[in-house]
C-alpha cells in the first residue's frame, strides 16, 4: 500500500502524522504524494499580454494634467459621434432593434459567423458587378475591431509582418504586437493629402510581409484616397503578391465634393478582407457590429482563408444577436437623407475648424476629404518651449482645457488630430482656445533666435 504525508502547518506539540491511509468505500484516498518541496504560487502574465501594448493609452494615460479649472474642458480628442448628443442615429435604426427586442426571436446562440441571412443581407448591401458577394464571404463580428483583429490573425504567423500606415490606427499596432507579428510603418504625405509614399511601402516589402493594412477613409487624417491612387496600391500588392487588409469603417463618409472608392471594386486579382461595420456611418459604435468582407475572385485565399476565419470566429460566439436581427433592416431601410445630414454636419464643421486653424501663427492644419478627423501640424521652430507634440497638448489642456490628440499616438510626432463630430459652437470655442494658447506661446524667428543665443 502507497503512503501518503499530512502535513499539519502551524506551530504547537503536535509531530506530523505518517502513513496514514484514509478510506472511502474500502479504497485509498491519495491526499497527495510527498514531494521534495513544497509546492508555491507562481500565476504569471501570459507573453501575450506582456507583448500586448496600446501607444493611445500609454501616452493619455501618462499625461498627469489638470485642465484649466476656469474653463469647461473641451474634449476634441475621442473618435465617438456619440458623445455630445448632436449626432444621433436615425430613428429607423432604433427601431428595427426595438422591434427585434420585442419579437423575441433573437435571443439565442448565433452561428459563430452570424446568422444566414444577415450575413445575406450584409452581401445584398455590398455586393455590386466590380466586386460580387454572396453570404459566405461576409463573417460577421463584434465590431470593425474584432473584424480587424480576425483578419490579422489569419493572414499572419509570429515572426512575420504586415504594412502599416503613419500616421494610422493605433490598434493595427497594439493586435499585432501581441500576436508576435512585426509592424513596418509606410509613410503618408501630408503635402499630397495623405496619399501613400508607394515607393516607401513597396520598398519595406519581403518574403516575411502578410499583408498590407490600407485604411481608407483616414483614421486618424481624414483622408480619402482617389481612384486613381488606389490602383496604384493594387499595382504594388499585385507586383509583391501581397494580400491587402482593407480598413474601410469610415467607407462612404465622405464629403460632396470627393468620392469614395472600396478598393475590391478596382481589384482585378489582389485578394481583399475588408472590414467594415455599423460603428461610423450609422453612428452606433456601441453596438459592436461589424464584419469582414473576402473578396478573392481569383481564388488566391482558395478555402483555407475562408476556413481558418470561421474556425478564428469560433473562439467567441459572435456579436449581439440582437442587432443582427436589425442588420437587414438598418442596412435597407435607413433612409438617405439620414447619411446626408451627418455628413454635411461634418463637413461644415471641417470647414469651420479648417479655416480657423489655418488663421493662427505656428499651426498648418490638412484639409479633410471625410472621416470625423482633421490633423494639424505644429511648426515646433516656433513653440521653443515645448520639446514635441505631448508637451504641447498637454500645456493645452492645463491653460485653456482643450484635449486634442498628440499625433504621437499615431506615430507622427509634432502633429495633433482634433476630432469633428462635437456641436459647431463648441469647435470654434475650441479653436478660439487654441488661438489665445499659440499667441502666447508662439514665437517668431528672430524670438526663436534670441532664445537660441540666451540659452
């Protein structure tokens, strides 16, 4: 017969009993075997969530800064349409999902993917003769992040990478790092309205690179990219044989006098997922509905791709079956009128802070096409007394409370990025904020010069 060890802890004259069998029913309980040492807590961090890093929170987040207690604080800083009231959905929207709610019927499990036919509704939606779809290739998500996050996963192993825009999205970043996937960062310029340097992305290609992250409209520079120019990406991932991740949450919100082209449309052989959502255009991020749209006529991603998304999806159950019980009608049914007031209401108030910005001395703000976003670039020459973009935001903060994103959280120091959905009147408060905050801080070239030769 085994011998098993009860070790008594604590002090008192009492010697720890050996060998003792305890019995149940005539067999042996083992209590455990004596070990040579004693067994101790040792509950670590995955290496996922080590490598796991989000630069938007770890550069907010170390911004230790009390606003202007004189002052409301104005934040021009978060990419939710929700936040001030002045952009609500339409009424539609809301009651497809009231009457979803009421019916009952969608209150279940999902299939991992989403229900047949609301991933039929969402390919209906889609679908157009440059660009077919059908129900199978449309996975549904929880929001355009998941959708984003599911698309890495299955295009990319550790230890490959994938092209990255700068500036960009922080999360095509922080989703890559923790899966071990190396990030390469492909330049935008500015002075041509954000367009990809092509030469710079093509040249950061190799036998390692998964795919290519294109994000258009702009996220954060509220760009959009002509037709043109999307084919010559397509030129360049059809030369280097690479896969293009399509970010197109932004899709359709643009202003009047630009349009939008979904890059598959003009895809004759580069596989496309493209990821999209109810988040942005319908003005309900909350709601995390989003989904992944493959578009690969030449059967390159063949059934693997496909496969390994479903198997990818499984992992969680799917986004809320009440929402995608509204999908077909939020899709078909939310009046055109309702697109074309929220966008108009953008575009003025991106017209309104442009022009603002532009007034003031030391500020070069890049006109919009769409989006909810308008990037800003600080002449630090002329703000000696600030080291980058961070300081500058932060003292923004303190002396006028005005919160706008330093363009670090983007990988693109020494800009900001001020977000357009807030009402008309708080935007030019804003920019009357940032006007008195650049005039006193502002200095011109024989100041910097003074300051040069004093130091």
């Amino acid at each position: 017969m085994d011998s098993y060890l009860i070790q008594v802890s604590g002090c008192g004259d009492h010697a720890p009993l050996r060998d003792v069998p305890l019995k149940n029913n005539g067999n042996s309980i083992a209590l455990g075997k004596v070990k040579g040492r004693k067994p101790r807590w040792a509950v670590r961090a995955s290496e996922m969530s080590k490598k796991t890093f989000n630069p938007v929170r770890a550069i907010v987040d170390n911004m230790k800064v009390e606003p202007n207690p004189k002052k409301a604080m104005i934040s021009l800083s978060l990419g939710d349409p929700t936040v001030f009231g002045n952009l609500p959905t339409n009424d539609e929207v809301t009651q497809a999902v009231k009457e979803v709610l009421d019916s009952g019927r969608y209150n279940g499990y999902a299939p991992s993917v989403g229900y047949q036919s609301c991933r039929e509704a969402v390919a209906a939606y889609y679908s157009c003769p440059e660009a077919p779809l059908e129900a199978q290739d449309v996975i549904l998500t929880s929001g355009c992040s998941q959708a984003i996050e599911l698309a890495l996963a299955v295009l990319a192993n550790p230890g490959q990478n994938i092209l990255v825009p700068r500036p960009g999205f922080s999360l095509y970043k922080t989703l890559a790092l923790s899966m071990g996937v190396e990030v390469k960062l492909y330049n935008l310029l500015p002075q041509k309205a954000w367009e990809i340097d092509l030469e710079h992305l093509e040249s950061l290609v190799d036998e390692k690179t998964a795919c290519v992250i294109v994000n258009n409209p702009s996220n954060p520079c509220g760009s959009v990219f002509s037709k043109g120019h999307l084919q010559k990406i397509l030129e360049v991932a059809s030369r280097q044989c690479v896969p293009i991740l399509a970010d197109e949450i932004y899709g359709d919100m643009v202003f009047a006098d630009c349009k939008y082209e979904p890059i598959a449309t003009l895809s004759t052989n580069v596989p496309i997922l493209s990821c999209g959502g109810l988040a942005k255009r319908w003005l309900v991020p909350g709601w995390r509905m989003g989904w992944i749209l493959i578009h690969d006529r030449r059967d390159i991603f063949g059934n693997e791709i496909r496969d390994g998304l479903v198997r990818l999806s499984q992992r969680i159950l799917g986004p809320c079956t009440i929402v995608q019980g509204a999908l077909e009608r939020i899709l078909h049914r939310t009046p055109p009128e309702f697109y074309h007031n929220t966008l108009s209401i953008l575009k003025s108030n991106a017209d309104l802070c442009y022009a603002a910005l532009s007034a003031i001395p030391g500020l070069q703000p890049v006109q919009p096409a769409g989006a909810m976003y308008l990037m800003v670039e600080i002449e630090m020459e002329h703000f000696p007394e600030f080291e980058n973009d961070v300081e500058f935001t932060e003292r923004l903060i303190s002396e006028q409370s005005v919160f706008c994103l330093p363009a670090t959280c983007f990988e693109y120091p020494n800009f900001f990025r001020v977000v357009i959905t807030v009402p008309a009147e708080m935007i030019l408060e804003a920019c009357g904020r940032i006007q008195e905050f650049c005039e006193m801080h502002y200095q011109g070239a024989e100041g910097s010069q003074d300051l040069e030769c004093d130091k």
